[in-house]
DNA sequence: CTATGATCATCC
DNA sequence: GGATGATCATAG
C-alpha cells in the first residue's frame, strides 16, 4: 500500500469513535483492567488494512503511520496530551550514522500522523480528531539534528545508559521497552514538537 | 525474549 | 501540571 491510498483511507475514518472500530477488529483495549497501551494504533493499522509487526522498518513501505492522543483543554485548544514515540535508539546504529541516515530522519520525513481525542483513561470513546502528514525541513531540521548530535556524544562520552529524557529540545531519548527490567530506548518528540507536526494550536 | 504499537505512574 | 522513567498487549 503506498502513502496516498492509506491517506485517503484514513481520511474516511476521520470522525470516527476509534473504540467501536477497536471492537470491530477484535482488538484488545483492557485486559484484567490494565490497558493496552497500543490498542488506538493497532486498531488504525488494522482498519486501513496495514499488517501488525514489530519491524523497525516502516511498516507499508517508505512511510510510518503514527498516532497521537490529544486532550482538550477548558477554552477548547486541542493540544498533545504527552510525547510521542517516534522510533527505538540502536545504540550502534546511533554513533555510526549521521544524522541524515539516522532512522530518526527517515520516520520524521515520511510521517503519517493521527490525532484523536483522548477523553479519559478509561477510553469511553475516541474520536480520530484529524489525520496529516508531516516533513522535517528548515529550522526544524537543525534543531532535531542537534539533538540528535547531543545524544550521539553522550553515547560516546558517557555511554549508552547514561541518556536520559531531559535531554534535547524537540526530541529526547527515553527509556521504552516491555518493561520488567528490560531496557531499551527510544526516541521521543515532546509536546511542543507534536503540535508542530500535527499542525495544531501553533 | 525483544521488537512494535503508545500511555501510565511517579517525581519534581 | 509537566516531564521522566516504567510498563502493557501483541506479533515474530
């Protein structure tokens, strides 16, 4: 499936309640009253027809669908409720590549993202708010790419564990992982970043 | 077990 | 209230 088919798609499911899909689809929303923290986007994949993996290649092709929860605030501001994952840190990957063959750089540029409405932890509904896509250029481009600089160096001087998520300015490197001791990492863009990239509230 | 899909829980 | 670090379900 190429980029502009799963867009049109996805624009048909704009609007939608992303729980009753969920349902549709037989995916897993709780379990024994805990969350399946992936269920918005497994249930986007799955309703466009994309297959579930767990490759760190993009998922379709030559683009990556991601999805992001939004919350509503009191005057009606639609902003990014918490950071996004964008893509795991390969600790070898990082300190032989620049920036511009940087996994980071390709999911950045060939980003298909959705927004829903996050309304509370319990998921009653949630709505797919918008769907856009997204190119890092310009002044973006040089702030992400020191980031990525600065976590490059602390690798080198520091060492792969000592990163931690208050570092960088549009993306962070954060611990991400299945958990229970197992510790891998990955790349985030804060807040400020994904309102940017979904082209909301500026 | 570890990759992906992201959010939850806690600390400041 | 916001950021940081930890965690859950599923697939291979």
């Amino acid at each position: 499936m190429n980029k502009e088919i799963a867009l049109q798609k996805l624009k048909t499911l704009e609007g939608q309640d992303l729980r009753k899909l969920a349902e549709k689809y037989n995916i897993t929303v709780f379990k024994e009253g805990k969350t399946n923290k992936g269920w918005a986007g497994q249930t986007v994949e799955r309703a466009i027809g994309l297959p579930l993996n767990s490759s760190q290649c993009p998922n379709a092709g030559s683009w990556e669908l991601k999805l992001v929860s939004l919350k509503k605030k009191v005057d009606g501001t639609l902003v990014p409720k918490e950071t996004m994952q964008i893509t795991m840190i390969n600790e070898k990957d990082v300190l032989e590549r620049p920036f511009e063959s940087s996994h980071l750089l390709s999911k950045l540029r060939s980003l298909v993202i959705c927004g829903r409405i996050f309304v509370s932890k319990n998921e009653p509904e949630s709505i797919l708010y918008k769907v856009g896509t997204f190119d890092l250029k310009g002044e973006l481009y040089k702030i992400v790419k020191t980031d990525y600089e600065d976590v490059r160096n602390a690798i080198r001087t520091r060492g792969f564990k000592s990163l931690t998520g208050h570092m960088g300015e549009l993306v962070q490197p954060r611990t991400k992982g299945p958990g229970h001791g197992s510790i891998s990492r990955a790349f985030y863009a804060r807040k400020g970043f994904v309102a940017i990239i979904l082209d909301i509230g500026t």
